[in-house]
C-alpha cells in the first residue's frame, strides 16, 4: 500500500520537471534521493506526537551516511536507500559542491528537528520565525544544490553560489514554493502541523480568521513573484553554469507548483 502511494505521488515526475534536461541516468539519481527525503519526511511525522529525540537520531545517522562516517549510522532501509543515492554525486562530483550539498541537507534536516520540537511543545511559530524555519523544511536548497549535478557535473563557483543577490535569488524561490504549498495543504496542515504552515501562523499572530489569513497569505506571494524578475537581474556576470543555477531555481517554483497539482500526495 505504502509503495502503490508513493507511485502515484509521481515522485519521477517532480525531479523532471525540476531538472528538465537531466540525463535519464541522472534523473533516477535525483528521483532516488527526492523519494529519500519524501519518505525520512513521512518517517518524521508518522507518530501523532512527535518524538524529537527519534527525529534526531534519523538526521544524525543520515549526515552521517552522507559524510561517509564509519557503521551503520543510519541502519534498514533508509540507509541503504541514502548511501546507494549518494553513490553516484559522491564520485562525480567535486569536493566543495559534496561540502555545500551536505551543508544544504544538514539545514534541511535541523529544520525538521526543530519542527518536531516545537509540535511536541506546542509551540506555534509567529510569521518570521515560522517563515525562517520553512525555508529550511522545504528542501528546497538541497534541489538548489542538486541543478549542478543534474546539470553534468560542472558546479558554480563559489563566488557566485555565496554572492548576496544569488542568495537573495535563491531565497526568494525558496519562499515562492513553500507558500505556495503551503496554501495548496492548508486543510491537512490545520488538522496535523501544529500551526507550521504560513496562513496558520498569520492567522494567530494577527487574530484573523483563516480565510483572511489565507488571503494574506496570497497576496504576500505575488508581492515576492513580482519582485522575482529583478532579483534575478541582480545577479552578478554569469557563464553558462550561472545561468542554468538561476533557470534551475525558477524550474524549482514553477515545477513544484505543476507537480503540487498532479501528485496524488497532496489531493
């Protein structure tokens, strides 16, 4: 059964339309590590408390897995399933893009840590502190760092992948898609998150009912997609595999709204 859904999310899917001109061999890379974190998020959030100490000990191991640290760090599937993924970008590619891959995941996985936290204290974030912290759960700078190897291996420099527009650019399709889900999932998200979605947390910090929250919460998402366009235009001079970094975060939004509505994961 578990498997029968995990197919009709369409998992394949989403990493195709994130990377439209990944190589089939790559995109199985990419299908196998999205599937991964689908299913470590799923594992997080399968008991109805959350256990911080339980979501803590499965992002330790899986660093640890990623970092190549000796033992069975991450034991069963899960970690089978993250060192074969993992194979492939390891050899492939350069050390300092694995470093800034690693680095996107372990600020990935704090933030599920962190979410797991706050729901078993029943902490409710306001908007920034909630806006900050979904930046993180989202993944979406591990896709970020994930367009250099879908692209063939050649990464950014770091110059430019830490330039401050590039972040800003970075940051704000970060932004674009998390909103956007989270406005797709409000329903689920107000019986089972514990205020972590963006029109839960405007609705308590301002005492407004959910459909105004939600309607606020649409109107900050075309404020940030109007100011898109320019952010991009701040990026300093670029060759080609600038250029693909900045299409492949743009891919990002747009593929993961697409996929938001074909994916039976978020009916």
């Amino acid at each position: 059964m578990y498997a029968d859904r995990l197919a009709e999310g369409g998992i394949a899917r989403y990493a195709a339309r994130l990377y439209p001109d990944a190589s089939p061999g790559d995109l199985r890379v990419l299908s196998a590590l999205f599937t991964w974190f689908f299913l470590i998020d799923d594992e997080c959030d399968r008991a109805s408390v959350p256990e911080p100490e339980r979501v803590r000990a499965l992002v330790g191991g899986a660093l640890s897995v990623l970092r190549g640290e000796p033992g069975q760090a991450l034991p069963g599937p899960l970690g089978t399933m993250l060192a074969d993924a993992w194979r492939e970008p390891y050899r492939r590619m350069p050390a300092r893009w694995c470093t800034r891959f690693v680095a996107a995941v372990e600020h990935h996985l704090g933030g599920v840590v962190v979410e797991a936290r706050n729901k078993a204290g029943g902490h409710r974030p306001a908007v920034e502190e909630y806006v900050e912290l979904r930046r993180a759960t989202s993944a979406a700078y591990v896709a970020h760092t994930l367009i250099d190897f879908a692209g063939g291996g050649q990464p950014v420099s770091e110059s430019f992948y830490r330039h401050p527009a590039v972040r800003a650019f970075s940051r704000t399709g970060n932004d674009l898609l998390s909103w956007f889900n989270d406005l797709l999932s409000l329903e689920r998200d107000a019986a089972t998150s514990g205020g972590h979605n963006l029109v839960l947390a405007i609705a308590a910090e301002h005492g407004v009912p959910l459909e105004e929250a939600a309607t606020a919460a649409r109107e900050r998402w075309h404020r940030t997609m109007r100011q898109f366009p320019s952010l991009r235009a701040a990026a300093p001079p670029h060759g080609a595999a600038g250029r693909r970094y900045l299409d492949g975060v743009e891919h990002a939004v747009r593929g993961t709204m697409d996929w938001s509505y074909e994916s039976a994961r978020y009916n």
